[in-house]
C-alpha cells in the first residue's frame, strides 16, 4: 500500500508543471506571435445609444464597396492606389458577430428570464462574445487584408460596464486583453450625440432592449466614459458630432475614413 501511494507521488513529481502557478495569474498582455503581422485595417465604430452608428457603418460599408471595386476609373488616389486589386470590404459587429455571439446578444439585449443578469456575468459575457469573434471573423480577415468595419468593440466594455456600471476599469482592460489577444482598433470613430437626443431616436425606432432600459444617469455615464477614452487615444479616437443630420454626419465620416484609409494602405 505504502508503495503505491509512494508512486503516485512519484507521477505527481514527474507530471508537475515546469512553471510555477503564480505565473499564470497575471493576462498575457502581448499581442500572440502568431497572429502577426497584420495587413488589413479595424476600424470600429462606437457611441451610446441611437448615436447613429450603425447607419453610418452602412453607408460607409457601400461607399467603400462601391469605390473600391475593380470596374471604378478616375481621379480619386484610391483608384490609382488599389488599380487592378480589389480591397475586400467586411462589416461585423458586436455583439453578435458569430453564430456563439448571436446566442450571446439574444441573452444580454433580450433574456427570456425573469432573473437579473449580474453585471460581472454580463461583463463576461460581451467578453465571450469578443474573443469568439476575434478569432473566428476577425483576426482571419485581417490577415487577409481586408478592410474591417466592426459596430462596437472595446471601448463599449469601457464605457458601459467601466462607467456605466461602475465595474473595475483595471479588470475591464485585462479582461479585454484576454478577449482579444491584443488587437486594438486601427482607427475608431466615436459618434458623439446628446444622451436624450439618442435615446429619443432609439424610442422612436421602437421597443427598448435591456441596455437601452437603464435609467438616463447610467447613459449619461456611458458617454462620460467614451469622452474620457477620447481623451486618452486622441491619436486612435477621432470624435464626430452625432447631434446633425444623418447626411451631414456621413460627410465628416467620408472625410475621416477617406484620409485613414489612403494612409493605412500607403506603399
Ligand atoms: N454593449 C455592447 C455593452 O454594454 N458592452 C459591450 O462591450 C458591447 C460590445 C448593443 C448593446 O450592448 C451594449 C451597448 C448596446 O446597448 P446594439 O444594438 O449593437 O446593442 O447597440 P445600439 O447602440 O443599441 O445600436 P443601435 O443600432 O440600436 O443604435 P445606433 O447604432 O446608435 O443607431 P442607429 O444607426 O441604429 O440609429 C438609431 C435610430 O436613429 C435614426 C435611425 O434611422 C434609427 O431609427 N438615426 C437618426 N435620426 C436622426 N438623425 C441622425 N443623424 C440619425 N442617425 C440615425
């Protein structure tokens, strides 16, 4: 008996991790190896509710389609630039990126339960959602080159589980690390619009999804915290006024993704 026990214990020995436990606590906060280098371009799109956002998302996803295709001639730097290559154009979101994140949205924006989610599952949650969609739809069209619009990413972590619910920001940003291994935005177009002017305009548009239900303090929050990230990446972040008409809106939008753009895919 004593001899068996003495073996398992040998096993144990043998079997032991190399490292010590205590180096797995902290998140790897560098981008993997294997997922460099990275050719195509992320540009989010991100702002509290009824900003706008996924109308301007449209829009800029068919006037890039369009001035980028094959057939399309002329003046314009693009033509000259990307002459006899077609640059693939993705538009995605979050949540809801992938066939797991469809699951995800459907039970964060309308649970069909009466019990409350818990702001960390819901944290956890948006960040299953992410890492899902990093790996699945991102990363592989980044590879590709491709050019990839994304509805919402990060910063929309920040903003409404940081601010908005007040959980840890430091959390928030390992958390995030995880989820994405690393991947931030190339660029990212903050569309900024009143708090009661936007949710006014998601009223109009129809019933309220369990984000839009938060009282106004929690949106007003949310807009404080897309303010401050501004402030922190002025170089990723660029600020459109969201409060104008959806035609004057995607005009500055045109103008900000046109400049990126040429920039990103110089020679
Ligand atoms: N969330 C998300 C988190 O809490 N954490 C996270 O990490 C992530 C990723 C996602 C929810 O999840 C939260 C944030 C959200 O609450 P969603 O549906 O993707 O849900 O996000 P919403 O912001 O709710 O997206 P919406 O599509 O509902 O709103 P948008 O994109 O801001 O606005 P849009 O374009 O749909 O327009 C809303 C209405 O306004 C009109 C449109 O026609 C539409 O009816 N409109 C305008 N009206 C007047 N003037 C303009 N300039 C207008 N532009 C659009």
């Amino acid at each position: 008996m004593l001899d068996f026990i003495m073996q398992i214990d040998d096993a144990r020995q043998i079997e032991a991790p190399s490292q010590a436990y205590s180096t797995f606590l902290e998140p790897r906060l560098e981008p993997q190896p294997d997922l460099l280098p990275r050719r195509g371009m992320l540009i989010v799109f991100e702002g509290g509710e009824g900003s706008g956002k996924t109308t301007q998302l449209g829009r800029s996803h068919a006037w890039l389609c369009d001035e980028m295709c094959d057939e399309k001639s002329g003046d314009h730097p693009w033509h000259q630039q990307f002459s006899g290559q077609r640059l693939s154009v993705l538009k995605t979101r979050e949540p809801g990126g992938t066939e797991l994140g469809r699951h995800i949205r459907e039970l964060l924006l309308h649970p069909d339960m009466v019990e409350p989610t818990q702001d960390r599952a819901e944290l956890l949650l948006f960040a299953a959602d992410r890492a899902q969609h990093v790996e699945g739809v991102l990363w592989p069209a980044l590879r590709r080159g491709s050019l990839v619009l994304c509805d919402r990413f990060t910063d929309s972590t920040v903003a409404y589980q940081g601010y908005g619910r007040g959980l840890d920001l430091r959390l928030i940003q390992q958390l995030n690390q995880i989820a994405t291994g690393g991947l931030e935005p190339d660029l990212t177009l903050w569309l900024d619009v009143a708090v009661e002017t936007g949710l006014g305009r998601a009223q109009r548009r129809g019933s309220a999804d369990r984000m839009e239900q938060n009282q106004i303090e929690f949106h007003q929050r949310v807009r404080q915290g897309f303010c401050e990230l501004a402030a922190a990446y002025p170089q990723r972040i660029r600020r459109v006024d969201a409060d104008r008409s959806a035609d004057d809106v995607f005009q500055d939008v045109q103008q900000i993704l046109q400049e990126a753009i040429a920039q990103w895919y110089s020679p």
